[in-house]
C-alpha cells in the first residue's frame, strides 16, 4: 500500500495504460486512503485522475479577444463615439 500511494502522491504527469486501451498521459489528483482494522485490514484508495494537457484555470495566456475589445473601446472614447 505503502508503494502505490507514493506513487500516486508523486508530482507531474505520467503515462497510464488501462488494460485494453493505449497509453494517455494523465495527472493524479486527490488522493484518499483508510485501513480498516474491523475488517480484516482492508485498505481503501480512492484518487482522482485527469487527463494531463494544458492547464485550464488559472490561465496564464492573455484573453487577446477581451484585449482587442478593450483597445477599441478605448479608441471609440478618445474618438467621442461612445
């Protein structure tokens, strides 16, 4: 258990491959575990998975639509034509 949860605490993508399907590059997200001692010593896991791609929020790319919109809006005032 040890093992595989180091695993999944570990940074950064990795390649997964589920029995049946290709490769996908994925990130392991929460991560949650319990050892029940009332059953036998069961250990539960549950984690989360996403597909490992560009990072959606927060974005660090500049919004050009809102910044062009932006630029003629200022142009428009200067203009008088608001």
């Amino acid at each position: 258990m040890n093992r595989l949860l180091a695993a999944l605490n570990t940074a950064g993508p990795v390649n997964w491959c589920i029995r049946g399907s290709a490769f996908q590059k994925v990130q392991v997200g929460r991560v949650t575990h319990r050892l029940s001692t009332k059953e036998g010593g069961i250990a539960y896991i549950s984690f989360e998975v996403y597909e490992a791609g560009e990072q959606l929020f927060p974005s660090g790319t500049e919004d050009t639509s809102a910044t062009t919109l932006s630029a003629a809006d200022k142009v428009k005032e200067a203009l008088g034509q608001r």
